[in-house]
C-alpha cells in the first residue's frame, strides 16, 4: 500500500509533468532545489503544507486544485497506483521506455 507522501508526490509530479516542467525548472520557480523535489516526488520525505501549497503555487494551482476529485477514482483502482509508484521509483530514461511500451501496448490491442 503506497504511503501518503508517495501518493502526494505521485500528484505533484504527474501535474508538473502536465506543466512540461522538469524539477529543475519549477524548483526555480519556487526556489527550491530540484532534488529536493526529486525526494518529494519519491515520497522519500514528509512535507509541510506550506511547501506543498508553495509547489502548488509554482504549478498554478491551488492545493484544493492539487488534491481534487480525480483522488479518489484513483484510490479506487490501486492498481493504478501501484504502476504510478512503480514509475516514480526510476529514472526518467526507464520512465519513457516504459511509457512507449505501453502505449505500444495500448495502441496494438486497440488496432486489433
């Protein structure tokens, strides 16, 4: 069962990601180091909630915004969330191989 901080980070990186923001780019933003941020999003750190709202703020939204409904449809399906934390635990290169596998995937069966 994923923890609350890897499910938060799981949330932090999939909405920076949907910004099209490295963790360089938004710790400059908020001006906080992009490492920092790589922790967050691993869920290998607790945060306050000022830092949270600060990187919610730095993706142009609000924490509500952050924490919205989608939450809960996720929560559903653990599954899913085990696949997100999976991901989180590597590298970017290993991240968008798996991505194109997927979508390969995906896109193969949808085909047939």
């Amino acid at each position: 069962m994923a923890t609350f901080a890897q499910i938060v980070g799981a949330k932090i990186r999939l909405h920076r990601m949907a910004h099209n923001l490295t963790q360089e780019q938004l710790g400059e933003r908020i001006e906080m180091a992009g490492n920092y941020l790589a922790q967050v999003e691993r869920g290998e750190i607790n945060v306050k909630l000022n830092t949270i709202e600060k990187i919610a703020s730095g993706l142009h939204m609000s924490v509500h915004d952050l924490f919205g409904d989608e939450a809960g449809s996720l929560q559903e399906n653990p599954w899913i969330w085990e696949c997100v934390l999976l991901l989180l635990q590597q590298d970017e290169a290993r991240q968008r191989q798996a991505h194109r596998i997927l979508k390969a995937l995906l896109t193969e069966e949808d085909n047939n």
